[in-house]
C-alpha cells in the first residue's frame, strides 16, 4: 500500500546544525564542514512529531546526524520503533564513485560502506547512495558506477540494508542515464524517483521510466516566491506514478520559505489524493 512520508531535507531549518560531508582533494581525505540553523526539533523527537502529523515514515539526510556512535544510532532506532514510525531510508547525500581520481572512488566506497554499517545500527531499511557526478552520456561511467553499485548492494544485504540510488547529481540526470544504470546493475537494482530532478520536455516520460523499479517517489513540487505548489503541475507527476502503478512511500519535499510544516501541509494536501487505503 502506498503511504506518506517525509525527508529531513524538509525541515533543514528546523533540526539543528546541518553537517555536509566535503571531499579535500589536497589531504585526499574527508572533512565536515558544518552550516549552522535552528533546532526547533531534534533528531530523536523527529519520529513522535512526524507520527503525530499524520506520516508514517521518514528519510533521514545524513547530515542531520549529530552523532554516528552506536549508543546514539541505538537512541534513534528506539526513538522510531516507539513513535510506531519507518525510518525507511538514510539519504546518504554524498559520494562520487565515477571520480577520474581512483584515490577519491576508492575512499568514497569505504566511506558509503561504513554509512551502511551506520543505516543498519539506526534501523534504516534502506540507503540511498549517490550514482556519480560524472555526466550522463559517459557510458563508462555507467557501467562503473553499476558495478560499484552491485558491489555496495552486496555488502548491504550481509547487514540487512537495501542499497538504493536515485535520480540525483549529473550521472542520473536523464531518464535514459538511469534506465542504463538499473539495466546494468541488474536485478538487485532499486532507486527513488524525484519530481524536481528531472527538468524538459521528457520530465513525465522519465518519471514514468524509472517509478517501476522505485522505492519511493519524492513529491517534490515547483513552487510559487510564496512557497505554495503548482498544483497542476504536481499532479500531473502524482498521475504519471500512479498510472505507471507506484505503490509505495510518497515522500514530501518543502524547502521553500516561511514555516516548513506548513509547506508540507501545503503538499501534502495534494498528495493525499493518491494514497491508497
């Protein structure tokens, strides 16, 4: 049955320090750099919140982990299980395993390795790894980027996570980018298809091309200065899902201006439409 979810990114306003994962080229290691904002709700009474406004899952940025020790992870686990809410997936938002620097692919793979390790500590069902940025016509990117894939996916399985991607960054850009990587990753291949990330004159063809092999949609409207949806717009991406027969979380994205709930509550007025009993 479909449901509705939300990501964090919806409420990056509202949950504390954000902590974005950068790549320093000239250590050829991984740093934090950390913008600050507001905590109106921190990331243990998240799920009692979102449960009590209606949702029944969540996808959680990784940079809004404050922590990453297992004693936290085990905080958040229990903080889901006794709101009755998913964590349905850890949006793992960094990583680029096309990188022409081998020195880089090698340590984003380790470092996406352990943030499966980390989804399977939290409860998360699922990860969402990044494709690549490399562009979507390099066919050799693809098919690295599959295997790497395929790879990550393994390894996920040994923890009890899914390993899952989504049209995100420059790899997956186009419909027919993503259709070639989940070809050639093969059957284990899984993604999440987001509204906003696929722009022209193809945007409903390609969401209709990769929605069969997706876990979730984010409903990700376009949006007025005011912060209100096109709700003409909207729906008709909600049809093409629903007419290409999703069935699953349909996760709200806001990150307009003013009160996030209430951005989402603009959303998700339209999505209920299309959630089925």
């Amino acid at each position: 049955m479909s449901y509705l979810s939300l990501s964090t990114w919806s409420l990056h306003r509202n949950l504390g320090p954000l902590r974005w994962t950068v790549w320093d080229e000239q250590s050829g290691e991984h740093q934090t750099n950390v913008q600050e904002q507001p905590q109106i709700h921190s990331l243990l009474e998240l799920p009692a919140e979102a449960a009590r406004r209606g949702y029944q899952a969540v996808e959680v940025c990784h940079f809004h982990f404050p922590s990453t020790e297992p004693d936290y992870l085990a905080q958040v686990k229990l903080a889901f299980r006794e709101a009755g809410l998913s964590l349905d997936t850890l949006l793992l938002d960094y990583g680029d395993i096309t990188s022409a620097s081998s020195r880089r692919t090698d340590a984003d793979v380790e470092y996406i390795r352990n943030w499966i390790d980390i989804a399977a500590l939290c409860g998360a069902k699922q990860i969402r790894v990044v494709a690549g940025e490399a562009a979507p016509s390099d066919e050799a990117a693809i098919f690295a980027s599959a295997n790497s894939l395929s790879e990550l996916s393994a390894y996920g399985r040994t923890v009890g996570v899914t390993v899952v991607t989504e049209n995100f960054k420059a790899l997956t850009s186009t419909g027919a980018s993503c259709k070639k990587l989940l070809d050639a990753w093969g059957e284990q291949a899984r993604t999440i298809t987001d509204f906003g990330n696929f722009h022209g004159p193809l945007k409903y063809e390609e969401i209709a091309l990769t929605t069969p092999q997706s876990v979730s949609v984010h409903v990700k409207p376009q949006y007025d200065t005011n912060g209100y949806p096109d709700e003409a717009e909207l729906r008709k991406c909600l049809d093409t899902v629903s007419e290409a027969g999703f069935n699953g979380a349909f996760v709200l994205i806001y990150d307009g201006p003013g009160d996030m709930w209430e951005g989402l509550d603009r959303v998700k007025r339209i999505a209920a439409d299309y959630i089925s009993a």
